[in-house]
C-alpha cells in the first residue's frame, strides 16, 4: 500500500499588513477588470461596423438561398469578399447536355398517362433506345422529353430479345433530338457513374454510384441466373454493368453514363437483397441493331398479355368497335398489312368481351358500357354473318397474319379455320379441335352453351382472343403430341359452300 502522509504541526507564518498604497493599487485593478468584462459582453455598444465580422465569423449564418447573395465587404475597406467553403459539386456539361436526351416511356390507363420505364434518343431520326420489357407493358405509348414535348410511339424499329432490348421509332420524328454520346470504352472497376431515369415516377432524376465490377450472367447467384433468364426469355450470357447507382421502378431503359456524360450501359434492373443494379454495356447497341426488322411493327405485336388484357377492357367501347367495324367493312375486311389485320384484332377483342367479359374482367368493372357494347357486337356479328365470304386467296392472306397471333397470349384473333371434330372436357364441356386454313396450326375453341356446334369438315370463320397463352396436348403418340392455343371465339360463321 502507498504510505500515508505525515500532518504538519506547525503554523503558518502570519500574514503581512495592508498598506494605504496597497490598498489603492488594488482598487485600480478591480476597476479595470470590470471595465474589460463589460467590454467583452456587449461589443455591439461600439459600432455597427463589428456586425460582418461577427457574423460571418459563425457557421449558422451561411446563406441557405442560393438566390441571395451573401452581404460583401466594404469596397473602400480594401477587404476581399470571403468565400464559402467546399462548394456544391457542379453538374458536368456532358450530363446536362445527357439529360435533353432521356426520355419519358408514358402508355395511357384509366387515370391518364403512367409512366412505364425510360428510354434516351438514340439517332436524330427519332429512334429510342429502352427496354423490351417495359415497351411490351403497352399497346400504345408516347415519349416524353425534359423539355415537355411528347411524340407517339410508331413501333418497334428493332429487337433483341434475349438481351431485354428495343429500338422504338416515333412516328413524327423532329429534326431537334438530341442523340446520346457513347462512350469509347467499357468502364473500368470503381469509376463513378450516373443513371438518369424516372424511379417511382420522380421524372429525370438522376443517382449517381460506382462500377463495382463487370460480371458474366454465369457468375450471378442461382435464383438472379434464374430470374435474368426469365426476363431475357433466354439461356444467353450476357455481360453486366454492377453498380451502385440506384435504381427503381422507373429506370428502366435509362441510360447509365459516366461523369462527362457519356453512356456506357443500358439500366435493366436491381437486386434489392444486395443493392446492386445491373446495366447491359452500350456495345449491346450493336447486337440490337443487326435485329432491325423489315417493317415497323405496332407495339401491340409484342404487348404482354396483361397489357393486351387491361387496354382492352378500358379502351374498347361501343363507339370504338362501330368505327373499327365500319373501317373493316368499308374494305370488304381485306388484309394487306398490318395495320388491317390490327383492326380486325381490335374489332374481335370488342365482340370477345361484350360476349364473354368474365375471362377478362368483371361485369360490375364495365357498367353501363357493357350493355352498350353487347348491342354493337350483336349488330357486328350480324354483318359477319351476311358478308359473302367467297374470295379464297384473300383467306389465305388474312390467315398468315392470323398465323402468327393465334399462340400470343392475349391476342385478338380474326381466322378461317376446319372443324376437325367436337370434343368433350370432364365436366361434360365441349369445344372444336380447328385446322387453321392453308397451315397444319390447330387451335382448341371451347363451346359456350349458346353455341352450336358445326359438323366436322365445316369451314369456319373464328373471331375471338387467345386465352392469355393457354394450350391442350393430345394425340395418339405421347411423345410427339399435338400443341393447339386455346381461343375463346363467341362468333363463329359457317362458309357457303
């Protein structure tokens, strides 16, 4: 232990006296420290001239409105005006100049527009770059650029599907676009980049992050190598941008560009589990323009099925099946593109649903439109069956676009076909095994009790919707069955013979 110690027992010498001068020295003193602590207290007694001073001197007093400039020293005063320090960083003219180029994707609903994804001017010949899954969420679109201007949406220019991407083409292109700037080379790990787009509708917001490394689709975890062939519809490797720029419902199809705002990738989508996003590297543009198509293709060619579905039961209406029906009557229901055989799509989606709006939506959803409309495709049906359908070779034509719908899920479908036989379900339901005209495609039509059924080798015209991608197997060889689309087809018109 630590010694205690010892207490002194001695006194403390005696304190010397005050004298007269000590006592006025004294005084003297208390009086000047008095004087300086008044002083120090309240400075502003002596001047407004101290006021910048102080107040620049303290933290809380920087300006907060960058639309206010901060009061200036005296010019006289030979004082320099002080400066703030570490300023906000700058947008690079790159980026800016980036941002007249990301556009909105917008389809109209029942609310009015939404946005459905990004996208970004690809060529001043009115071509957009975005993603094949966010132009398929619409049967028709728009494109919306920061300066307010909105253009529709032609078509499909191109696409590459196992790479999720599209070349979408407007259809009045303006000569003011302003094409991106690509990046010469593939970025390298830790370089900081920006993805423009419209997360959770918060429109032309950009996030900035950085390359966390390139990476093969072979390399991702299991269950993302499952969902990127789920969303590419393919097996393919692919080449991804990881980054942690962040991105949302929205981004899609935007582009992802480094700090002088030139693209190097394509934003397709996020692992919210790590809180890395992915990006196709801008050389994807090369494999997607080598898919050009022939002709530009209506979005609706490659709606999904849940958009076809949900356009149709708001969009369709008694007024719009009459015009559509009179346009096609007006041209004897000839097909010599697309376009034609679109018409006759939107005119069986009318007919379809005023008869069989259970498969689709509720009777209580369409209301009064309902009753309005099961009178026009009454009257439609009427026309259908009256027409003299006796020009085989214009059959023939309008059954190769027919061809190519009858599998779409959700698509309307407008065929000729000839009842092979009538089948029975286990509930005692009954439908046609139906041989599209002029090709070995079959196509099951299941059997309202309404309808009756035509005796096999019956030529018949069909007018319906395929049945969101449904199909039967059968045959007699297990190992090479027959694959029919299921259509549900409330007007059937046998042909004279």
């Amino acid at each position: 232990m630590p010694d205690v110690p010892a207490i002194s027992t001695e006194r403390a010498p005696a304190r010397p006296k005050r004298t007269g001068r000590g006592k006025l020295l004294r005084g003297l003193l208390i009086a000047l420290l008095v004087v300086l602590a008044i002083a120090a207290i309240r400075p502003w007694e002596y001047g407004d001239e101290l006021l910048p001073q102080r107040r620049s001197s303290r933290r809380s007093d920087f300006v907060i409105n960058p639309s206010v400039p901060p009061p200036l020293e005296d010019e006289a005063s030979n004082r320099k005006p002080k400066t703030v320090k570490n300023p906000a960083p700058t947008v690079s003219a790159g980026l800016a100049k980036l941002r007249e180029s990301v556009a909105l994707v917008e389809a109209d609903g029942p609310a009015g527009r939404e946005v459905i994804g990004s996208a970004f001017v690809l060529n001043s010949a009115g071509e957009f770059v975005t993603c094949l899954h966010v132009a398929s969420r619409a049967t028709a679109a728009v494109v919306r650029l920061s300066d307010g201007r909105v253009f529709d949406v032609a078509g499909y220019a191109a696409v590459n599907a196992a790479n999720d991407l599209a070349i979408l083409k407007l259809k009045d292109a303006p000569s003011s676009l302003a094409p991106i700037s690509v990046a010469e080379k593939e970025p390298t790990q830790l370089k900081p980049v920006v993805a423009w787009g419209h997360p959770q509708g918060i429109e032309f917001s950009p996030f900035d992050g950085k390359v966390s490394r390139l990476i093969k689709t072979s390399e991702l975890p299991g269950n993302l190598q499952k969902f990127v062939r789920e969303l590419t519809g393919s097996d393919g490797e692919q080449t991804w941008i990881q980054h942690t720029a962040k991105l949302s419902e929205g981004n899609s199809g935007g582009p992802l560009a480094d700090e002088a705002g030139a693209v190097v990738g394509i934003n397709l989508w996020v692992d919210r589990q790590t809180g890395y996003s992915y990006a196709l590297p801008i050389s994807a543009l090369e494999a997607l323009q080598r898919q050009r198509l022939e002709e530009i293709q209506p979005l609706e060619r490659l709606a999904s099925s849940e958009a076809r579905v949900r356009d149709a039961t708001w969009q369709t209406s008694a007024a719009k099946l009459k015009q559509v029906a009179d346009e096609a009557r007006a041209t004897k229901w000839q097909v010599h593109e697309w376009s034609d055989y679109a018409r006759l799509q939107h005119l069986a989606w009318g007919v379809t649903l005023a008869n069989a709006p259970e498969h689709f939506t509720t009777k209580n959803a369409l209301g009064q439109r309902l009753d309005e409309l099961i009178k026009e495709a009454d009257r439609v049906a009427a026309q259908l069956h009256q027409h003299q359908w006796k020009d085989g070779g214009q059959m023939i034509v309008l059954n190769e676009y027919a061809e190519k719908e009858l599998s779409r899920p959700g698509a309307g479908v407008f065929f000729f076909g000839t009842v092979q036989r009538v089948v029975e379900g286990r509930k005692q339901e009954r439908a046609l095994i139906v041989k599209l005209a002029g090709f070995e495609q079959m196509v099951l039509v299941p059997l309202s009790g309404e309808l009756s059924a035509p005796a096999a080798g019956a030529q018949c015209l069909f007018v319906g919707v395929n049945d969101r991608g449904r199909t039967v197997r059968y045959g007699d060889n297990p190992l090479q069955p027959i694959v029919a689309s299921v259509i549900i087809a409330p007007v059937i018109v046998p042909l004279e013979k």
